[in-house]
C-alpha cells in the first residue's frame, strides 16, 4: 500500500503522535507500506510556521531534513500532470493545498491519510481516515 500524508498527518507524526489514532499508526508502521510525502507539505509547512501556526524546535529547514531522515518518506514532487490533475478536481471548499494533494494522489495512484473532514467527506480519493 502506498500512503500519501496530508501535510497535518505528517506534522503529528512528528509532533504529537497522540493525535493519530491507532488505526493510522499501524497503517504507517507496517513495513510494506510506502511513505510518501507532498512537496506542497513541505511548502505549507513553512507558511505555517510564518504565521506561528507551528513552532519547531529548530529552523525549518533543518527540521525537514531532521524528521525526513527519521522517517523517510519518497518525495511526490509537483508535476505537471499533477497540476493538470489539480483543475480537474470538485472539491466542497477551495484549499489549493487540498486540490494539490488529491490529484497527487489520484495521478501516482496514493490513498490520502488525512484527518480533514471535508476531505473525507468529499470520497475524491481512497483514504485512511485519522477519526
């Protein structure tokens, strides 16, 4: 199974781990299961951490590169079919990082690990839900 991380998802499984429920953290122990990990989170990381919405115990870049080798995760760069991908999505809200993740997630054939109830709700893609 290969698992993409909404950008939440990933930040408790570094910060506070007591936020995924049992279900996600066996999903995200097995070792047959592929990480991967959104350039757009690492981006969205950053504006989080700008506006004090995250605080890390080091400067960010340092942190990415920290937690990515703690547990490594393969990188889902933003391509242009992703980009593509991302237009062509019905969403019931407009969060350009949402639409960014699901086509990334449709376009390398992921399912999405997110806590997002609108997300969820929406089925755009199969998904492991954190509730």
């Amino acid at each position: 199974m290969k698992l993409l991380l909404d950008t939440h998802i990933w930040i408790w499984l570094a910060l506070e781990p007591e936020k995924l429920t049992g279900t996600v953290r066996r999903a995200l122990q097995k070792p047959e299961v592929e990480l991967w990990l959104s350039s757009i989170s690492l981006w969205e990381l950053v504006i989080l951490v700008e506006k004090g919405r995250v605080q890390l115990e080091h400067e960010v870049g340092r942190w990415i590169q920290d937690t990515l080798k703690a547990v490594p995760m393969h990188e889902a760069p933003l391509t242009h079919d992703i980009v593509l991908e991302s237009r062509r999505i019905t969403l019931p809200h407009r969060d350009p990082v949402d639409r960014f993740l699901v086509a990334t997630a449709r376009v390398l054939e992921l399912k999405l690990v997110t806590a997002d109830e609108r997300l969820l709700k929406s089925g755009a893609v199969p998904m492991v839900a954190n509730r």
